[in-house]
C-alpha cells in the first residue's frame, strides 16, 4: 500500500515538486509535544502525502488511513512501523478526509492511559523556502526589466513579497507580490503609500482553482501564465485595461551560488564536479546550478556539470547540463528532498523547529543548540568508472559566502555587539555568525568581576523574517533581540532595510549607523 518516492500525486495537472517539507505546531501536551517540528515527504499512501519528521525528534509519520476502526482519518504514528501499518498505535489523529495535511484540523492526541485530548491550536503548515524572487517583467518603455523582491509577512494567508528596497514610508509606492483569494490569482501590483490600498495591477496570474501549486507559490505559475494590462487599471478595477498574455514576465526563486569541495582526501569527490556553481534558472520547482567556465576541469570534463533536483528520484543530483532533467545517468547523489543544496545532508532543513521537543537540559553540555540540526547527517554518493556509487564523506556542497562579518556602529553608541564575527554554521537555510573573543572584549567598556565577557551572534530569526543580533546563549530566541533589521536577504551585509536597536525597554529605535558589511579574505600575492 506504500509508495515509496513517487514523481508527483496525480491530482496536480502538471508535473511539479511536492511540497518537501511541512511543520507541526501548537501541541500542547506535555506526552505529546515531541510532534511538533519538521516532516519531509517521503511518498503516498491511499492516495495522500506521507511525511516523516526529520531533526533530533522520534521520527513520527505523518499519513491518511483509510481502514481504522473509527472510520478514515489522519493518523500520526510513530517510527516501529511504516505508513499503513498499526493505524490503532497512533499517538494524534484527526478524523478529517483534507487531500493534505495543512488542511486537517480537530486534531487529538494520546494522553494518559490512552485517553485522547482535543488540541485546537495543533496544526500543520508549509516550511516556505523564498527569502527572495526574482521578477522579470516590462518597464514603462516596454523593455523587459529585473528585479529583487523580498519575504514581507503574509496577506489572505498567504507568503507575499516586496520589491526590495522599497520601506513603509508613507509617501512612497511600493510594488508587492501578493495572492487575491477571490480571484484565484498572484497580482504584481503597485501599494498606496502605508500599505492603504491597490493603487493598480501591473500584471496578473491566469486563475488557479487550487490543482496546481501555483496556487501556494508564484515561482511555480507556469511559463506563459501571466497577464499584463494595455492600460493602468484603477485599483483592482480594470477600467479600460484588457488583459493580454505576456510571456515575458517570470517569476523564479533567487538563491546565492554553490561551492562543491572537500575537507579531506579520504572519499573525496571527483575532480570534475568540484568547483563553484551558480544559479541559472529552476527545475521541479527549484533552482538549479551550473559550474562556471572558469572551474571546468579541461583534462578530465568536456563541459560544466550541472547541480538540480530530480523529483523522479527525490535526490538532488549532478549530472553533464544536457542531461538536465533527466537523471538516469547521474555523476553524484544524495537523497533529500531539501530546499536547497546546502541543507541536504543536514537532515533536508536547518530550521530551529526541526528540534521540536527536545529539551536543551537533556543535552551533553559542549552541544550547542543548532549543533544539534546536525543530528540527521547524511552523505554525498558519487559514482566511480564502472557506474557504482560509494559515500564521499569529504565531500562538501555549501552555499558561497565569506567566512567573517564585521558589524559597525557610531563610535560613540557604545554597543557592545560590534566588531569581527565568523561564521559558525546554518540556522534557516542561513548563516549564521559568532562574536570573535577579542570583539568582544574590545566593544566590552567595563571589565566583568569574572573575566567573562558574553559574545554575540548574528543569525536569522525566521519566525519574524529577521536578522537579529542576540547574546550567545540566547541563539534561536527571538524574545530578547539587541539589535534587528526586518529583511529576508540571504546574506545580512545584503539587508536594504535600516537596523533598529534595542532601547532597553521592549522597544527598538532606527540606528542609521549600524550596518554589516562582509569580510573578503586577503588575496595572496
């Protein structure tokens, strides 16, 4: 009854990716809490998504039952036994027939003595992975133009996007990506100042009534599925606009570029496939990447490989570029169904939820919180002459960024969160930076009575779609943040948006001084 990794359930009218990732919250239960956290899709059963949760969790499966004794319903079991078998072991249920999981709700969850206890506010949602679009579409004097739009909370539930650069400041006129429920449609359109009104639509989707994903995420509106008007519209009124197709505007997900290497000759990759790799279009509703000339191994490679993700397979894959989308014949692997590269031997996501219960006191003292993102690792497979594959445990496919941040302030502020920071880690597909030791004692004005001297960390809180600046120990705690700036970019020296700082009393001031710039390494003569 379980099918494992299929291409895509069939009720989507095209072939797209299945949403990978998914979380569950709002379970109160002291018994229950471990649900919570991240699930990744795995196949489908009785005609509906199964999803495993990922992380340091259980491991709990997420899945429609169709032959329980109570009737057909959501069921999450735990990890003894797969999807379709012991549906009576359930430890949360939800008595609902929704086609997926975000839709369910009345969930129950085991209690004591195998009492089930309502929880209204348990549910699950979609992990969104754009902290950024990019938005090709006709400028005023019909030439086709490019750019950036950034994460800017939720409207009609759901994800939507302002072009970056673009503030609150009410006599400014900001361009937005947003969803209209009533007509089925992401309008690119033109806000009041203030965010008060439509002030006009410059393009449109085709209507979606919910069989494609295009329905959750503009990226995935397929090729020719936009409108633009032959007239500034009124508002949402057309007024004496006719819409027209417009092949030229495309929406498409932004991501940095890739850097493929190794940290050790022991099971190290091929020559061939290391080298940097940058972001050239998407493919099963994520980006892929293709190596620069510049890395082309000309001894070994007659061209540039290619970095994409096959659905078919649920792996993220390289193969030669005029195999893409096709990947019977593939030079690395690694099965995950991660957003991004980066993140797929770290457990497909690096999301502070995907620790859902487990408490930091049970942990081994010298383990840090987002140390234990790392708990679900999984290794590179690269292929050898005669088609077989073997684990590359050297190999190493992250996200091209410089390894230290300096964060400035007015010399006279007095922060003690300025100086050099080195980057750590990931934390929300991001990453993150710690404070060096001498900073720290440099921006310290009085000496502690125990010689320590508290660091800081710059890291994006995704919960608020923020880069924040904390004390160490407060890393994925976004209740008490030193200094702030309400931007998705990748990278924080990219933020277009000021930086506020605490003002000691739960409030924030703009600090015009404050900024962060990146830290390129020396170039050796």
């Amino acid at each position: 009854h379980f099918t494992p990794l299929p291409s895509a359930l069939r009720w989507p009218r095209i072939l797209m990716s299945v949403p990978p990732l998914i979380r569950c919250h709002g379970v109160r239960s002291p018994l229950a809490k471990a649900i919570n956290g991240i699930y990744e899709y795995i196949g489908a059963h009785s005609g509906r998504p199964c999803y495993r949760q990922t992380g340091v969790s259980s491991g709990n499966f997420v899945w429609y039952c169709q032959d329980a004794l109570e009737g057909s319903m959501w069921v999450i079991t735990q990890n003894e036994s797969r999807p379709g078998e012991a549906p009576e072991s359930a430890v949360a249920r939800a008595m609902h027939l929704g086609r997926w999981p975000w839709e369910v709700t009345g969930w129950q969850v085991c209690g004591r003595n195998d009492a089930f206890l309502e929880q209204p506010k348990m549910a699950f949602s979609l992990m969104l992975p754009a902290a950024e679009l990019i938005v090709q579409a006709p400028a005023l004097d019909s030439a086709v133009s490019t750019c950036g739009f950034r994460r800017s909370g939720f409207v009609h539930e759901r994800v939507a996007f302002r072009r970056t650069g673009d503030t609150d400041d009410p006599g400014i006129t900001s361009l937005w990506i947003f969803w209209m429920p009533k007509q089925g449609r992401w309008l690119l359109a033109n806000v009041k100042p203030g965010g008060s009104g439509v002030q006009s639509v410059v393009a449109r989707s085709i209507p979606d009534d919910g069989s494609t994903w295009a329905c959750f995420w503009p990226w995935e509106v397929e090729a020719e599925g936009w409108e633009s008007p032959t007239a500034d519209t009124i508002g949402l009124e057309d007024a004496d606009a006719i819409w027209v197709p417009n092949r030229d505007i495309a929406v498409r997900l932004a991501s940095p570029g890739i850097v493929i290497g190794t940290v050790e000759d022991h099971g190290a990759p091929p020559v061939i496939i290391c080298g940097f790799y940058e972001p050239r279009g998407m493919a099963n509703g994520r980006v892929y990447y293709v190596m620069v000339p510049e890395d082309i191994s000309l001894e070994k490679s007659t061209g540039p490989m290619c970095l994409w993700f096959a659905e078919d397979r649920g792996q993220w894959v390289i193969t030669a570029p005029e195999l893409l989308g096709d990947s019977s014949e593939v030079l690395a692997r690694i099965a995950s169904r991660a957003w991004w590269p980066w993140e797929a031997h770290l457990g497909s996501n690096t999301c502070a939820a995907a620790l859902g219960s487990a408490p930091f006191a049970t942990m081994p003292p010298w383990h840090g919180g987002a140390a234990l993102l790392r708990g679900a690792r999984v290794n590179w497979q690269v292929a050898d002459p005669s088609g077989e594959f073997r684990e590359a445990k050297g190999m190493v496919v992250e996200m091209d960024c410089p390894d230290q941040a300096q964060v400035w302030a007015h010399r006279e502020a007095g922060h003690p969160f300025v100086g050099t920071y080195e980057r750590c880690g990931l934390l929300a597909s991001r990453p993150y930076f710690l404070q060096t030791k001498a900073s720290a004692k440099e921006a310290r004005k009085k000496e502690r009575m125990d010689d320590e001297t508290p660091r800081y960390v710059l890291w994006y809180g995704e919960d608020n779609e923020q880069w924040v600046i904390t004390e160490e120990f407060r890393l994925m705690d976004e209740l008490v943040v030193d200094a702030r700036c309400k931007d998705s970019a990748w990278m924080p020296w990219q933020a277009a948006t000021t930086w506020e700082v605490s003002d000691g009393d739960r409030g924030f001031v703009s600090d015009i001084y404050v900024r962060v710039e990146e830290m390129m390494p020396a170039v050796e003569m």
